[in-house]
C-alpha cells in the first residue's frame, strides 16, 4: 500500500456501524469499476491466498452479486450482494450476506448494509464505507472471522489492481 494514502477503520459501537475510509492513486471511473463490475471484483475483493470467484453479478437497483470466497484448499464460502440505491460513479448501497451456493441466505449470520461513496480529487479517489447492523454484537462475529485484516488486504489488491 502506497504510504501517502488515507486508510482509516473504525468502529462506531454506539450505532453497531463499520466506517472504513480508504484513497485510492486512481480516477474515480477506474475505481467506481473496480467495484462494481465482477470481472474486476474477482481480482481483488478476497484476502490472499484466497480468490473471489463470481457465479452471477446484476449491478443494478434491485439486482445481486453472488460469489464465493474460495481458500487456497479449494474451500469455498459464498456471499450475496443485493444492490439497493446506485447513483453511478458516486454511491451505491447494498445488502451483504452469507448465503449458499444458490443464494440461499444463511440467517445464522447478520446482514449488513452497506453505503460506499465515492469521491474524486487531484487525481485520487476516496471510497468512503459505511457498514451498518442492527446490533454491536453483530460486528463482533465479523471482528472474530478476521474481517478487518481481510478487507484491509482486500483494499490493498485494489492498490494493485489499479496500478497495472
């Protein structure tokens, strides 16, 4: 990760809420695309060794993107994105969730919502992200399986992704 970059996660207990705040050396055309469409997705959203592998993606309100987080065993875990409100090249909002293979919502876990919004200047892209839950506790599960670290790599592939 270039040193000279913003890259700020918090948590706001009080409002079971993650805030991750994160720059980016790229115009917000390349990033906002990075984001949404799958075939850019799949080089980066997983935390190496593991790769996100996608089954179908519909960026559009009301559509989905459903994909696996496949580990370095062939281990998979999969994911469903349900796009809610897309204002293109600034916002979107989104339901996140475990699921199966089908996109069966596995209700032993929390959904989450949520908001990145993007922001572009002197030829540098913010993407700030809001995740909400319902409850605290909810954080903590997702805390426990790793996903700061997860995401922050994530984020880190992105650098890279974007510096070809």
């Amino acid at each position: 990760m270039k040193s000279n970059l913003l890259m700020n996660f918090s948590v706001d207990k009080e409002n079971a809420r993650v805030n991750v705040e994160r720059e980016f050396a790229a115009p917000v055309d390349k990033v906002w695309a990075a984001w949404t469409q799958s075939e850019l997705l799949d080089q980066w959203w997983a935390p190496r060794p593991w790769k996100a592998r996608t089954k179908s993606q519909d960026f559009r309100e009301g559509g989905s993107w459903l994909y696996a987080m496949v580990g370095p065993e062939g281990e998979e875990h999969w994911a469903k994105i349900d796009y809610d409100k897309i204002d293109p090249k600034k916002s979107f909002k989104a339901y996140d969730a475990f699921c199966d293979e089908n996109g069966n919502i596995n209700t032993e876990f929390a959904r989450s919502l949520w908001t990145n919004t993007f922001s572009e200047t002197d030829n540098t892209t913010t993407v700030s992200v809001s995740i909400q839950y319902d409850k605290y506790e909810d954080i903590e599960v997702i805390m426990q399986m790793g996903f700061k670290e997860g995401f922050t790599m994530a984020l880190g592939n992105l650098d890279e992704l974007l510096e070809e």
